[in-house]
C-alpha cells in the first residue's frame, strides 16, 4: 500500500434554518474548491444571536480533511 499524506482545513458553515445545512453548506463550499475530499468532520456548533436573543444563524465549524497530490 503506497503512503498518503492529508491535510485538514478548518471551515465554518452557517444557516439561518439548522446546524445539518449549516454544516453542509461548509462542506458544499470545499467541494467545490478541493478535490479528493476524504472525511468532515464537526468539532463545534453554536448559534448567533440578535439583541433579542434570536436565533439569527446556526454555525458548524467543521475540519475538511482531503488527500495531497503526489
């Protein structure tokens, strides 16, 4: 089995419906600009709040994880 190296970049998604979409948008925006990506994964989850204390925004960060080119 030949060795691979990966690098994990750290992205935050947010959402004005749910901390699901809010992580996928994360995901959606490194696919679109990274290639071979191999795992995502959630670390934290908060919430945006107006003055109110509103929920404004669901945010995910999320660590992208994506195989090096040789």
């Amino acid at each position: 089995m030949a060795e691979s190296v990966y690098k994990i970049v750290e992205l935050i998604g947010s959402s004005t419906e749910s901390w699901e979409k809010a992580a996928a948008a994360a995901v959606g925006k490194a696919r679109s600009s990274l290639r071979d990506l191999r795992i995502a994964e959630v670390t934290k989850l908060d919430m945006h709040l107006d003055d109110d204390g509103n929920i404004v925004a669901y945010r995910a960060k999320v660590n992208v994880s994506f195989k090096m080119e040789d």
